[in-house]
C-alpha cells in the first residue's frame, strides 16, 4: 500500500472536521486560523516500540495513548487542544493494526474534539511522533514558574496505576485480574485532565502534568519558580486497585517516582483556594490537596504523618524519556 | 546524558530568538502569537536512517536537510517559517554527532530565521520528525487545487542531482569527484526556495515543492487542480554536473522521476506571466518555463523536440516515502 492510499484509507474524511482548519490533509502544508486574542501551544511526544511501550501493545490502546500524552501537556497549560500532526513509522504495513490504532487515535481525537490536519508516514521500527497544538487565551495560560510560598499544591488523580501495570509484567508482581485490569486500563488508556487544565486557568499559579513522576515534575515547578515544597504523602490519592495490590512500603516508588499517570499537578494561592475548590466541584473535577509552597530555591520535603519521610534508593524508573 | 542535559547543551539559548515566541523551550508547550490576518501553515517530515538517508552521513548535512525538508513544504505554500519542534530519536548519545548535527540545524534555522520551539529527545533507532511552523496572509497561500488551462508551468532550478549522488554511490555510476561533489551537495545541502515560494504569492495559480520528482508532483496538481499538462522535457532545467556525468538517454529517470531536489514547481497565468517573471528576477529567484496547462483531468504529456516521450520502464526510485 503506497503513502497516499494509506492516508487516504486511515485518515482523510476521517475524524472531526473544525471549524478552523483552512486546509487539512492532502497538501504541502495545512492552513489553520488562530483567533484574535489568543496565543498557540505546541508540544511535542515521541513514543518509540520497546522504549516507550512493549512492542505488543494493542494498537487501539497505542493510538489512544500516544494522542493522550500529548493533549495531557497541552492540558498543564490550560490550553484548548484544537490540531494535531501525526508521523507514524512503521515497519510493515499491516492492515489489522493500522485499522485498530487509527480507531483508539480517531477515538480520542473526536472526544477532545482535535482534527488531525496533517503528518507523515514513514517505513522504519516502530514509532510515532505527535505535535499537537492547542489555543489559550492571550496570558492566561498555565506556566511551572508562578508558584509562590503559601501556595497549596494539589493533584487532579490517583498515581502509580500505570507504574504498577508496566511493573506487573515487566516483575511479575502478584496482582489480582480485576486489579491488574484497573491498572492496565489507566496506562494504556490515560485520560488526559484536559477540562481540568482549562478550570485551572485564571486561578492556578502554576501547572505540570506528571510524566516523570510527582517528584520529578513538582522539582520542575520549584526550579522554575524558585520555591520550595513540603508534601505529605500520606495525602497524595491512590487507587483502590494499589493499595490492594501493595503492602505500604512498596506503595511510594509508584505513587511519588513512577509517572505515566498524566494527572496534573498545580498550585493555587491561600486566597484563590476556595474558589477554585468550588470551580472544580462544579465541573466534576477531582483534586487533592497534598502539601505546600515554602520560599527556597528548589527544594522538595516530603513527610509522612508528620515525620520526615525519605524515599527508597533504587526505585523503579519510569520508560524513558 | 539525560534528557534535560542534552537540551540545555544542545538547544536551550542556542539559535534565534523570535519575538513572537512567548515560551520557547522548557515549559509543558511552547507558547507562540500568530498574527491577525495571518493563518498558521504546518508540515510534518520524518526522514529515517537507512530509508531516507544513508547512515553514515555527515550528521551536520542531517541536520541541514531535516529543516530543509519541511521549509520546502511551506516555501511551496508560499508561508514564511517561524517555528519548528524538532523530535529526535537515536540509539545513543554520541556528543560529537550530536554537536555536527545541532550545528547543521541551527545554521539553517538561523539563515531562515526560525526558532526551535521545542521537541522531544528519545532513545530508539536513528529517526528525526520535524513539524514546522510558518504563517501566510490570510487567502495568499499557494496550494495544488488553481492550475487553470493555459497556465505556464515554472520550475526554480535544475532537477536531478540530488537523485545522481544517491545513485553514483549506490550503483557506482562513473563520475568525476567533482561532479560527485556538486551533486552531493545538492543531496545533502538542499536549499529551500523560501523566498521564492513568497515572490509567488498573488500571482502563481499553484504550487508544489519537489520531493518525489517532477512527473509526480507535477501529477499533484493536475489533478487536484483537474487539469492536463504538456512539459517539453529538454526545458526542464538540469545542472552541468549531471550533463558531465550522464549521456542524454540516461538522465531523463533522474531530470523528470527522481525526486529530493526541493525545487519548486509552478503554475501562473498567461496574464501574469510577465509580471512573475520581473519580480522574480527583481528578487534574484531563476525559474524556467517548461510547459503548459491544458483542460482535462489530470493527464500530463511529455515530449521532446516537438515528439511525444515516453519514460522508459523500470527508472529509478527516489528514497521511500
């Protein structure tokens, strides 16, 4: 099957059609309008077979996955996602898996309301490359360098579950099928807190969402922001299926280092608290309080019922980047 | 080398700075401002080790040629290119490579004037997507769909070469070292018809940059502009370096079929002909007419010397899609 055949097969007429797009696929470029006042996000996630995902993921859940990491970083800046280019390489073309990933990746796109305007396919190993774009309103958009001390730190989700599922299998731990499910589920089909990334707005002082893990994303908040932070992890939310799965000490390497959850991580003032409790409420947002903003120059504590609490050496580490 | 390292050595307050860049690299996204009555262009472009460059070349010409690419696709718009993310997968971190082929990408970003956004660095097989950014007054771009009968066919320079350095080391055709040079340069050092691709707007009917050779893409236009076309093939354009080194009936493949010489190709009408050809000259752009547009349905006819020509069976193939 030559390029054009494919693209024409798996993607154009395909998918949502926006108002905005000018010119999608079939041209040298696309052509897409940005309105007056706003400012556009770009972002960008490469997911490479073996490295990013097992080789033998399903292909719905890959094309889900792969869109998500991506809307997940335009959601940490509070940002609409509108387009996406997709560079899809593949060793072989094989119509059974090209049909069930564009279905996981048309699946998402239509939920988020995101037209693919473009891309390229490319035979070589395993690999897809998204760049997805979004819009925000002019300055309103949600950076890591506003915290400030004082500021309360919140989380929008249970972390860990993707951790514990990649873990499960790569170690064998011994886990239940409905718990192994639950998990399996939040790494192959991550929900990225895109309405959450736009309640934020106007209200949070900064935002990440957690790719890294907690602790490495919230350290890129202090560094940007110049601040320290103390996190009771006692308060950071896991899910049922964790706590079920793991005695307490095996607990913290998923929920505070693993990452691949994609929830969001932000902070808001002592004064804008309130209100934004309340917007999230009204949106049917979720979010945990879990420490707070101290002056400093970069420094996470974290402390467990009040003590001091240090992480394990040698954790587990999440796929690379 | 982590991730973060590599950034800051590599791309971080290395390159231009655009003002119209709000949030450059190291936030969730990048943050840009497009201007009003203006509309983004966007083109994606993977080249993969071993299927659209040999492996060893010189990683400086790699990083010349991954931007040159997609400028290609937005001169061919007509756009003028502002941002690119740049997402780069290799097996290891070699600081030598790294260093020859950020230099590569930062001098070409830099004679364009185009701002590395951002990106993603991942570890896998060698593999470079680049999504590139450009903007166009609003109703100006060029696209394949306004080829009208009796339109004159243009091409910006001459075709061939880069399909002749592929060929002379892959097939061993004789060839002098310094035809090979002229056409390796050709091949590695692609030079994006930027400012041509702008000259034309207002007065081209159609546009398409030249990557899978002149018969293809001129294909492109014919029928998505449905129309037919005759090219006297002894005008299109062809450099002393591949006359030197082929005999009349072997240049043909690589003059009219091969591809990777991202000259632009055409169209504009009878009336503003001679308009285009002043202010081309005015800008400095050569470009040469080599057919006509006829009513139809997407046949193109070639001749020679007033004969009908037919390509002989079997030629060459550029680089895989």
């Amino acid at each position: 099957m030559k390029e054009f055949e494919l693209i024409n097969r798996y993607f154009k007429g395909r998918g949502i059609t926006r108002r905005d797009v000018d010119l999608g696929i079939g041209d040298d470029c696309a052509l897409v309008s940005v309105p007056e006042n706003y400012q556009l996000a770009i972002t960008t996630d490469t997911l490479v077979s073996g490295v990013h995902f097992f080789e033998d993921i399903p292909p719905r859940a890959l094309g889900h996955r792969v869109l998500a990491v991506n809307l997940s970083d335009l959601a940490a800046m509070g940002a609409e996602p509108t387009w996406i280019s997709l560079a899809l390489t593949l060793p072989s073309v094989d119509l059974d898996w090209l049909e069930a990933f564009t279905e996981g990746l048309h699946e998402i796109a239509e939920y988020y309301n995101v037209q693919i305007i473009g891309g390229d396919t490319t035979q070589g190993p395993l690999s897809i490359t998204v760049s997805a774009k979004g819009i925000v309103p002019r300055g309103k958009a949600l950076t890591r360098a506003g915290a400030k001390a004082g500021d309360w730190i919140f989380v929008t989700g249970p972390l860990g579950d993707a951790g514990l599922a990649i873990e499960a299998r790569k170690r064998g731990i011994a886990i239940t099928p409905d718990n192994r499910h639950e998990v399996e589920k939040r790494f192959f089909y991550p929900t990225p807190r895109v309405a959450a990334g736009q309640v934020l707005r106007g209200l949070a002082t900064s935002a990440i969402d957690i790719s890294d893990g907690l602790v490495a994303d919230l350290g890129h908040i202090l560094r940007k922001s110049q601040v320290n932070a103390v996190v009771q992890v006692e308060k950071v939310p896991m899910s049922a299926a964790l706590k079920n799965t793991l005695v307490e000490g095996e607990r913290w390497p998923f929920v505070l280092n693993y990452g691949d959850d994609y929830e969001l991580l932000f902070t808001v003032s002592d004064a804008n608290k309130g209100a934004l409790e309340n917007k999230l409420k009204q949106y049917g947002v979720e979010a945990k309080c879990i420490g707070q903003i101290q002056a400093g120059n970069g420094q996470l504590d974290l402390t467990l019922k009040g003590q001091k609490f240090t992480l394990p050496k040698g954790g587990y580490e999440h796929f690379s980047d």
